[in-house]
C-alpha cells in the first residue's frame, strides 16, 4: 500500500520515532488567503507528488462541492517528510460558516501557521481564527502569504496582525510569533519581505524550529480523542484523530466513552496513517500521531477511546454556538414524491441525526411536532451546503425561512452581531454605507486604496438577513463581502422585512411565454416558460411591496413571442434561477422552499389564494 516516493523509502518507519521528530500544524486564515494552495506548494516541496505526477489544483480540497465551488468546506490532514522530521499539515476552511471546523481541530496541533493575505491584510475570520489559537494557547508563525502579488503592503500588514494579537489579549511569548513572506501558488517562502524566496524551506524550516512537538506519554494509558468521522465503504466508520497518550495496536481491544459517560468497547480493525495523498496501513500508532482508525461504527465527534481497564475521557470539543435556526420537514407541495428517492420525515430525521454526529456545528432538535426538524447551524452557507449535499443523496424535504437564534447573557436577551468588510469600487461606496446603515450596521472604518474601498462595519445578523442579493445587485458583481460572527449584543430592534413581494401562481399547469410575457414588466420571474409549476408556487420577485397572484399558464395564440436567445426578436427576459443561498435569504415566514435532486421551488405555507392573508 506504501506509495511514497524515494525520500520517503530512506525514512524511519513511522514506528520508531519519537515526539521529537513529529510536529502537528493547522493552517488557518481568512477565506482564500491561500490555505490549499500553501499544502499543495508543501507536498510538492517534499517530493510527495511524484515528478511527472498530474495533480489537480488544491488537492486538499477533495469533495465535490469544495471542487465545484473552490472553498474549503471540511478539515482535512495530510502528513508529510522533511528532513527526517514528520509533519502533519491540517487545511481548515476559512469561510465563516464553517468556523467550527478550525474550532474541533484546534485541540490536536501545537501550531498554526496562520496565513494572511499581503494585499488584503487583516480580515474578520482573520480575527476568528486567531482568538481561537491564542484561546488554545499557541503561538501562530505569521506566513504573510501572496507576496508575489505587485501591491502587496507587507509591512503594513505585519503591523496590522500584532495590533490583532495586542487586542485580543496575547501573551508576550505569543507577539513574538515568527514571521515569514510566502507565496504558496510559486512555491517560496523567505525570512524577508523584499527578498523573494528559491523554495519553501524557509517555511518548513521555521515550522519546525517554532512549532514544539506534541506532548507525548507513550507509556500511559490510551486515550484517543475522535476529531473526524469519515465512511469507507469497505471498511465502515473511520475515526481520525490524535492518540494523546499511549499507544494503539491493531486488533487490541478498547473502549469507547460517549458524550453520557457511557462506555462500549470494540476492536480495533484497522489503523492508518497518511502519506501525502495517500492512506498508510500501520500496526501501532503512538502518543502525539495523528490517526485512522476503523472498528466502531456508532461514534460521535468528541467521543474518548480509552484503554479498555481505563477510563479517562478527555474534556468534549467546545465550539461555538449555532447562530441560525431552520426547521426541516417532509416535502408537501402538489409536486411531493416525485423527484426524490428519500422522502418520509423519518428517513430526513435519521439522516440529520447522523450529520449532528460528524458535523460538531450542526445540532438538531426533534420537536413536539414529529414531522418537523429544527436544524441549527452558523450560517445560510453551512446549511445550504448541507441541503446540497442531501438532495444529491437523493433526499426531498422542504424548510422554512431561517431564524436568528437568541441567547440569554446576564439576564437579557441578546443576538449575534457580525464583523462585516465589504470592498467595493470607490463609486458604489455610497449605496453600501447607506444600505448597512439602515439594517442597524455601525461603520468602523473607510479606506480607499487604488479606487478600491474597504468599508468594515459591525451587524447584527438579524440586519444582514437577505443582504448579500442586495449588495450583489448594488455592486453589479464588483463587490466583495465578508462576514463573521464577532458576539452577541443585547436586540435593539425588529428584523427587517423583505421589501419586495412574492409572485404567487394561481393555476397548475405550464407556464406560457404569453403570460411571462405579459407579467415580465411587474416581476422578475424565476422560472422559464414551458416549466411545470403548481397553484401556490412562488414564481417570481414582485417589483413592489405586497404579494401578487398570476395566472401563468394562461395561453394565447403566439405570434412574436419567443423565448430568449432563440431569435434577434427576443422579447422573454431570462428568468432568474432559484439558488439554495439566494432562497434561503429571501424566504419569509409564510413560505417554504421545496427541495428535491432535481428542483428547487418556492411556495407559499397554504396553497390555496383565498385561504392566504393579503
Ligand atoms: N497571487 C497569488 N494567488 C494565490 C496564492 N495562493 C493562492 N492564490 C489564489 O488565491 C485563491 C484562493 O486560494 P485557496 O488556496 O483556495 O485559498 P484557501 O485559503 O484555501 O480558501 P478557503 O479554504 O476557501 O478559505 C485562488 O484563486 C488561488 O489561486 C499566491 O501565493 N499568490
Ligand atoms: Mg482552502
């Protein structure tokens, strides 16, 4: 199974060496600061991609939807060799939503490089990412990544991330955190910013002098902590994670200690290591390795594995909370049935019981209505991914507009505020002070670099609900925006409402070029003519305030009317297509989105016209 290359024949069987030849190091940043591309630069420095080896871009990022969407979604790890040193490299996402993801892997590394952009410098997750390493207690190694690119503001930057470090409490041991310039699509790295780099030993050079080893008992007890849950469809359930003392032998038997303190023990079937994008058969695995391991099927993140006369659990993973709140239930509309494989409430509960039990940011709750799932999670992405995921699976459902979870602090009720940057060419700075300002942002800072202005703001959540439709169109596509949960602060006022209403269908048919046509002036439409639509569907945006019922599949005899793209004489505008996020942000609370392998469609709660209000 070994598929090393040569340096890595020469080696040390990963057996025999101790903590001192061993560091575990996560890569943490802001989303796209270069986390994925800094791992390939890495396994190709130290030889794990074979010379003449076709790779894909950001190989870390191995699942479907991070391909089709180029973003880290889950933590992943992969080990590699430099001079006789073995390091273990964990990618973590940097988008907001999947901030628990940097949070579950923190606890097994004694390191992070932590990557920021040299033109973009300090961003929210930037912020995100380091309270939780100096929460840990580590000491991040600066990589001030992207050099190569010709504005690149280093210094300033390296300024910007101590103030950050000062701000959030560090030690003195952790601002004097080493610095190193980097450009990980090239594949340098230098101890100067004005001196580009050959390679990456520079890096890999000061990971291994700053980062200190793990700290290893290998002699006591077994503990093990499950930090991932991964499915082989020959070898079941597979538990990643670092061993914190003692050892692990195949074949042995252990126990596993749940989240209740209850305890079942099993066998261990098999043992992995990696090796670049490989996975390693081991015999044993000792204190400080991070590991596969297969034999137990029902495991939840956060669970010990023990030796088998030993019980020691290690404290559970602490993440932050959810922030957004959606309820899941089985799909209703006159349309139900006939597009997924997986429909019944019991099949959608079994399958989010079994996300909460890998996924350590998603919690479900069954409520007094045994058909309906409320599905928590840290924002729309996170749960728009996690619908993707299961109607590729096969599953239909339907949910409800997400709700803003709330927390009591000191006896009042509090919200989620977020730490909002958008940059946006200079002209439309204007429209976008105006639009946060009037959903309760406060503005923190301005600055305009090459016609270019970056606005940060502070948001509660609730304010921001719908927002990213509005500033894509405000921005016309030119903008950027971050956002990532800061705190919580006590309400100050009402959601905002969406501005626009529904176009609601009043007949179940096909919907007629004829009547797009007609209504096309009032409404954005979001279907196509020809599509197969139901009484009740949402079928587009009302250009007003206030729902509008529309008959769409009234026909007429068709003269120059054509669909668009057909013909010079195009007089059909094309529709604008239902997206998960979009949906997601614009649903309101009489409504549901219907999602099924094949559609995605808006309706309203009730159907029938006269039974709805207004
Ligand atoms: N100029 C320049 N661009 C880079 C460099 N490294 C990465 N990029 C580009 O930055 C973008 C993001 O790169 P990724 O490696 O996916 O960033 P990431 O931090 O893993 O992103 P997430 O995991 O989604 O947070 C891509 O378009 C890369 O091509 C670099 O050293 N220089
Ligand atoms: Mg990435």
């Amino acid at each position: 199974m070994h598929r090393g290359t040569a340096s890595l024949a020469d080696s040390v069987p990963i057996e025999n060496q101790n903590s001192e030849s061993r560091r575990n190091v996560a890569i943490i940043a802001h989303v796209d600061h270069g986390k994925t591309t800094l791992v390939d630069g890495l396994l190709r420095q130290t030889g794990l991609f074979r010379s003449g080896q076709e790779i894909a871009e950001r190989v870390m990022d191995s699942g479907d939807l991070e391909r089709e969407r180029g973003i880290t979604i889950l933590s992943k790890s992969t080990q590699i060799e430099y001079e006789g040193t073995h390091i273990s490299l964990v990618d973590t996402p940097g988008h907001a939503d999947f901030g628990g993801e940097v949070e579950r892997v923190l606890g097994m590394v004694d390191g992070v490089l932590l990557l920021v952009d040299a033109v973009e410098g300090v961003m929210p997750q930037t912020r995100f990412v380091v309270a939780k390493a100096l929460e840990h207690g580590l000491r991040p190694i600066l990589v001030i990544n992207k050099i190569d690119r010709p504005e690149q503001r280093a210094n300033e930057v390296l300024d910007e991330v101590f103030d950050l470090l000062v701000e959030l409490g560090a030690s003195d041991h952790q601002l004097d955190f080493p610095v190193v310039y980097a450009s990980g699509a090239n594949g340098y790295a230098s101890l100067e910013a004005t001196t580009p780099g050959e390679d990456l030993r520079p890096l890999l050079k000061t990971l291994i002098r700053e980062t200190p080893p793990p700290p290893c008992d290998p002699d006591g007890p077994l503990q093990f902590q499950a930090v991932t849950l991964g499915w082989d469809t020959f070898l079941g359930r597979l538990v990643i994670g670092r061993v914190e003392r003692g050892n692990l032998t195949r074949g042995e038997v252990v126990t596993r200690v749940t989240r209740t303190g209850k305890s079942e023990p099993f066998r261990i079937t098999k043992l992995f290591g990696t090796e670049g994008l490989s996975r390693i058969e081991r015999e044993s695995a000792r204190a400080g390795e991070i590991v596969i391991l297969a034999g137990i099927d029902s495991i939840e993140v956060g669970d010990t594995i023990c030796a088998k006369d030993f019980l020691d659990p290690l404290p559970r993973i602490e993440i932050d909370p959810p922030t957004i709140r959606i309820a899941f239930s089985a799909n209703s509309s006159p349309f139900a049935g006939k597009e997924g494989q997986f429909l019944t409430s019991r099949q959608i509960g079994d399958r989010l019981d079994r996300e909460a039990l890998s996924n350590v940011s998603i919690q479900i709750e069954h409520t007094a209505n045994l058909d309906q799932f409320q599905v928590a999670a840290r924002g729309e992405l996170q749960l728009a991914i996690l619908m993707e995921t299961m109607r590729r699976e096969g599953y239909e459902f339907s949910v409800s507009r997400p709700e803003i979870i709330e927390r009591e602090i000191d006896g009042k009720i509090c919200e989620p505020v977020e730490d909002v940057v958008a940059e946006v060419p200079e002209t439309l700075s204007g429209v976008v002070l105006d639009k946060l300002s009037g959903r309760r942002g406060v503005l923190k800072s301005m600055n305009t670099r090459d016609s270019r202005t970056q606005l940060t703001f502070v948001v509660p959540s609730r304010g921001l609900f719908g927002y990213r439709g509005v500033f894509l169109s405000d921005t016309r596509g030119e903008g950027l925006l971050y956002r990532t949960v800061r705190g919580y602060e006590p309400i100050s006022a009402p959601p905002p409402r969406r501005q626009l209403g529904a176009l609601v269908a009043t007949d179940t048919g096909q919907a007629t070029p004829y009547a797009i046509f007609n209504i096309q002036e009032r409404a954005t439409l979001f279907v196509p003519p020809g599509e197969n639509i139901y009484k009740g569907q949402i079928v587009g945006e009302n250009s007003r305030v206030g729902d509008m019922n529309v008959n769409l599949i009234k026909a007429k005899k068709l003269t120059n009317i054509r669909a668009a793209g057909k013909d010079d004489n195009t007089l059909i505008t094309p529709h604008r297509s239902v997206t998960l996020e979009r949906a997601l942000e614009w649903l309101e609370d009489d409504e549901l989105l219907e999602v099924t392998p094949k559609s995605i469609r808006l309706r309203k709660k009730i159907i029938n016209s006269d039974r709805r209000k207004g």
